[in-house]
C-alpha cells in the first residue's frame, strides 16, 4: 500500500470511517466561508503592511534616518525622510510611493477591520464572547469564525488544546515531562488570544487592580507565560459560554472557568 492511488484512498478513508475514536469536523456553509474570508483577507493585508514598514525601515536606515519600533512611528519616519535633505531626489521618490502604498493599506485594513467588527455585532454569540476581558471584537468574532461547533469538544482544556495553549507532552518512562505549548491549530486565533491576554495583564499592572488568581500568577510565573496562561483560562470561558448560552460576568468568571475544565 505504498503507491498513491485512487484504489488505495478510498480504501484508507473507509478505514478512518471505521474507525470509532474518529473526529469529524461539519462542513461549513457559504455564509461561514465568506466570514472566513473576510479573516483571512485582513491577515494578508497586515502581513503586507508589516512588510512594507520593515523595507521602508531598512531603506530609511540606510540613509542614517532611524525611527522607534511600532507601526506608529512608520508615518513620522516617512515625514523625516521628506524634508531630509542628504535623501537624493531619486530616493525621495521612492519613499513617496511607498508612504502612498502604506496609506492604502492603513485605509484597506480599516475598512476590513470595519466589517469584521460589524458582522461582530450581528452574531449573538460573538456578542456574548465579547464581554470576556481581553477578547475584543476581533477576537470574539475570529472565535466563532473557526471554531467548527464547540458541542464536539468534550471539555474547555481539550478546546485550549486544540488551539494549541496547553504543553506538549513528552513523558516517558512513567515521569511526566512537560516542554512549551503545543501550537497547533489555528495560528491567528491564538495570536489574538495571547495579545488580548498580555493587554488584560498590562492593564492589571497599571491600575494595580488584578484578580487574587491573576496576581498570583505574576508572582510565580514571567510575563510571557502568564499570558499564555491566562489566554487558554480566556479559550476555556470561551468554549463554556458558547455551549451553555451564558453571558460572562466578573462574579461568574471563576465558577465558569471551573466548569471548563
């Protein structure tokens, strides 16, 4: 059966029907595919607008012109390098275009980001997932995008592990040995769990106000995995108030997160 055919597919996918251990995922409709779309075309747009700032940074540099890390600061480098007269004439030109191409982009990913926020608002359930510290709009809505249905999970942690939050197992030998979260599954909807995650703790920090479980974590653990932490406790509430139709309330959020697990 080491030959690629059609004999040998058919054979391997009723095997994998057979088989009762075998997890299936519903097809999506055309309304789900579309919203999805919608995702996946704001991901390439900030791919391409991440890129064009590190060129314009690195052209910018080469004319001794520096400007701080962020995407902010991307727009007052371009105005240096405009009345920076060391920039040739050449040079001057390309920049132009280039702050021409980074302000579309800025306009398109608005516009993009306008509709992602407005279908948010439409959808009741990703209404309800908005309530959860550290999701936002963007994230509620990405959370009810690509989860499949939440009803084939059987727990909150085996919807963290599906998104990849929980540690990679690597025991052996009867001892348990746990390295760094898996990362599997879905890239994007991890990312924006862990950043709403690190905003929830930056906010903690400045205000001084953090929950007992919260502040415990930051004494015992570094920034990085507290909010790693933190974003697969988020995915567990997540999966609790999308199969029990609840809505998130400060008072609710341990009880909901212990019956997550």
């Amino acid at each position: 059966k080491r030959n690629k055919n059609d004999a040998a597919d058919a054979e391997g996918l009723c095997e994998a029907m057979s088989r009762p251990t075998m997890r299936f995922v519903p097809v999506k409709t055309v309304d789900e595919q579309a919203a999805l779309m919608l995702i996946s075309v704001r991901t390439r747009l900030i791919a391409n607008r991440t890129q064009l700032a590190n060129a314009i940074r690195g052209y910018a540099n080469e004319f001794g012109i520096s400007a701080a890390k962020g995407l902010a600061h991307i727009p007052m480098l371009l105005e240096r390098v405009q009345v920076e007269k060391t920039v040739p004439e050449l040079a001057q030109e390309l920049f132009m275009s280039q702050a021409e191409e980074y302000a579309q982009l800025e306009k398109k990913i608005a516009a993009v980001e306008a509709k992602v926020k407005a279908w948010q608002r439409n959808d009741e359930r990703s209404r309800r997932l908005n309530t959860i510290p550290g999701i936002g709009p963007i994230g509620s809505a990405l959370l009810i995008m690509k989860t499949p249905a939440p009803e084939l999970f059987q727990s909150g942690r085996q919807f963290a592990a599906w998104i990849g939050l929980t540690p990679k197992d690597h025991s052996t030998g009867g001892k348990l040995r746990l390295g760094g979260i898996t990362r599997a599954g879905d890239e994007a909807l991890r990312a924006v769990l862990v950043a709403g995650a690190t905003a929830v703790i930056h906010h903690a920090r400045r205000s001084g106000k953090a929950s007992q479980w919260l502040a415990e974590l930051l004494r015992r653990k570094p920034p990085k995995l507290a909010a790693v932490a933190l974003a697969n406790k988020m995915a567990r509430i997540a999966w609790k108030l999308m199969i029990s139709g609840q809505t998130y309330s400060a008072q609710s959020g341990a009880a909901l997160t212990g019956c997550a697990t």
